[in-house]
C-alpha cells in the first residue's frame, strides 16, 4: 500500500502524525540555541610568562628556551611556537587534532611546576590558558564620562561592571583601559646620596611597614580569640612618616628623600568613546546560554544604567547578537525570494496557476 493511499484511507491517523510532527519542530526550534560561531575547540595552549626588566636575549635564553624543552615532552605535541620580547616570554603549543585539551593543558602545567625551580627566582610564574572561540565578548560596551579618570575607573569597578555581571547568561565582564589608583613615591636622587642610603634600605623600610600580620591567639577557659597586627598603610601622611634609619638620634622618613603623590598607573593603553576620554568593557558570556538573549539583556541594562547614573554614557560599540540576527533575518529573506521566484519561473514556462501549485505540491 502506497502512502498516499494510506494517507486518504486513514485521515484522522494522519492528522494526528502530522500535528505530532509539527509540535515536536515547532518546540525544538524556539530551544534552539543560536551562536555566531560553531562549538569548536582548538587543540592550542598558549603559555605567557613576565619577567620584569629582562631583555629579549634574557628572556629567550633563560625563561623560553627552559619552557619549551619542559613542554617538549608533554604526550600529544605537534609544535612548538614561540615569541621573547622585553620582558614578557610568549610559547604557543599545538597538540595533534582529538586530544582532550583540558588533559593536554592539565598535563602542560603539571611539568612546568615539576621543573619551576629551573626558571629565574624573580620570574612571574607561567600563566597557562586555552583557546576558546565561546570566550570572545559577545558584547563591547564603551564607557564615557567627564569624572575624574581615577573617580570615573573606581565607579565602574564598584558600581556598573556587577549590573552587568548579575544579568542571566553572563559569565564575566573585563575593564580595560581604566585609570586604575596608585600611589606613587618619586625618589630625589641628590638626597639619597647625601645621606648615604642604600636602595634596598628604602625598600626594605616600605615593605616592613606595610604588613598585616597574625598576632597569634589568646586562650582563657573556653574562649580563643585570635589576634592580629593590622599595620597596612591608610594615608599618604603615613607612607610619608615610615622611618628608613637613625642617624644621630634622628629618624631619617620617607618625606626626606622623596615626594608621595596620589595618581593612577602609568597609561599604555588609550580608548576614546565618541572622541573623548572613556572605558572599554567586554561582556563574556557562559558556555552555555545563547548569544542573542544574553546581548539583547545587556542592551536592555544599558538603557537601565544610562538613566540611573546620567553622570556616566554608556554605548554597545560592538553586539554579536545583533550581527546573528541581521544574519538569520537575512537567511529568512533569502528562503523567501528563492521560493517566489521559482514560482515565478514555474508560471512562466506552464502558464497556469493550477499546474504551477500542482507542479509545487508534487515535492
């Protein structure tokens, strides 16, 4: 028996597979999930290690050259590609196609701490990390404002960067190009060596003098307290009044060789939003939420955050959501031209309505 046939003989069974079948499609197309890019794991792990003031040669010869051959005998290495520039050691390692890279990355960190001792002591320790195409921020935002650049950074820390780190989907939010606080001490030259200062006495002063230690605990029947020697630096008067030495009865401090100001860290980055000084902030969404409704969310907070602190502009500079739904919107459009032109065409050459949908319905 044909299908047809049985279609015709049978219509209430049909009816109801038909239905079933539309149901079923029309309830796993709204859960789909929809993304700018497949789910696609690269078998790469990059690895970045920072040693402050060491040349390129320094840096090739004492903490690249080391790592590379640490890293040589992790099971599953294809290749080995690395970078030395001042100060800053880069080493990218591919592992052949179908390893598991959280076992390839796992196993990469486990030699490297085996054979740490064999880098310098004032090295950074080695920073590894995985390439992942669903990390990138689905959404950039551009943050302006006349505050001070230190004010403006502290407000976006403390204030705005946990509204969008709450909304549903997010995973995490990245400040960059902030004026982030430091308090800086500009030592006078000429002073220091009219009074016969070693560096590393000054230094030595400034770190004995800032610390938070434990205090040991007190014990009385069944009470424990534990104490502690709170003596971090509150004010710049007291970074100004650390004793360095005593000579002659008289305490050489900190506001005798040098200025204390108050500013932000040197600048190496610049970001302008709409021509004027600003913040950038990348939205980095979980592995599995889906990247339209968790862009379309953020914008919604932006307008929330815009009228709640008029005193800051924030603006979506850059919106994977919507480039996935100009790109769907447009694959819409083309189903739908495609279809009527062939109709269009199908009229043309039978020049017959009826044959044309009898033509149609025959797929």
């Amino acid at each position: 028996m044909n299908l047809p046939l049985f279609s015709v003989r049978r219509p209430i069974f049909t009816t109801m597979v038909t239905l079933i079948i539309v149901i079923v499609g029309a309830v796993s197309l709204s859960r789909l999930r929809i993304d700018l890019l497949p789910a696609i794991e690269m078998p790469t792990v990059s690895i970045t290690t920072k040693y402050a003031g060491a040349s390129p040669e320094v840096m090739e010869r004492l903490v690249t050259r080391i790592i590379e051959e640490i890293v040589a005998t992790v099971p599953g290495v294809e290749e080995i590609t690395s970078q030395s520039s001042e100060g800053n050691s880069s080493i990218r390692v591919t592992f052949a196609w179908g390893t598991d890279i959280d076992t390839g990355a796992l196993d990469v960190q486990a030699k490297i701490e085996d054979e740490i001792n064999e880098l310098p002591e004032d090295v950074v320790r080695p920073r590894i990390s995985k390439f992942d195409i669903a990390g990138f921020p689905v959404v950039i935002l551009g943050i302006s404002s006349d505050l001070d650049p230190v004010e403006m950074t502290d407000f976006i820390e403390n204030q705005i960067r946990y509204r969008f780190g709450r909304i549903p989907g997010v995973a995490q939010v990245d400040v960059f190009g902030g004026f982030n606080q430091e308090v800086r001490i500009q030592l006078d030259p000429d002073r220091i060596k009219a009074l016969g200062l070693p560096m590393d006495a000054v230094l030595q002063a400034l770190k004995d003098a800032n610390v938070d230690l434990p205090a040991g605990k007190i014990e009385q029947g069944r009470f424990e307290v534990s104490l502690r020697a709170p003596a971090e630096f509150t004010s710049l008067d007291q970074i100004r009044n650390t004793v360095i030495v005593v000579r002659n009865g008289a305490a050489v401090t900190i506001h005798h060789i040098a200025d204390v100001i108050n500013t932000h860290e040197k600048i190496t980055r610049i970001v302008r939003v709409n021509g004027g000084r600003g913040i950038r902030a990348g939205i980095r969404k979980q592995a599995d939420a889906n990247t339209v409704e968790v862009a379309a969310a953020v914008l919604s907070e932006i307008d929330a955050v815009n009228r709640a602190f008029p005193q800051i502009q924030v603006i979506p500079v850059i919106n994977q959501g919507n480039f996935i739904e100009r790109s769907i919107k447009n694959v819409a459009q083309s189903v739908m031209y495609g279809g009527g032109l062939a109709i269009l065409v199908l009229l043309f050459f039978l020049r017959s309505i009826r044959s044309t949908g009898d033509f149609w319905n025959s797929f």
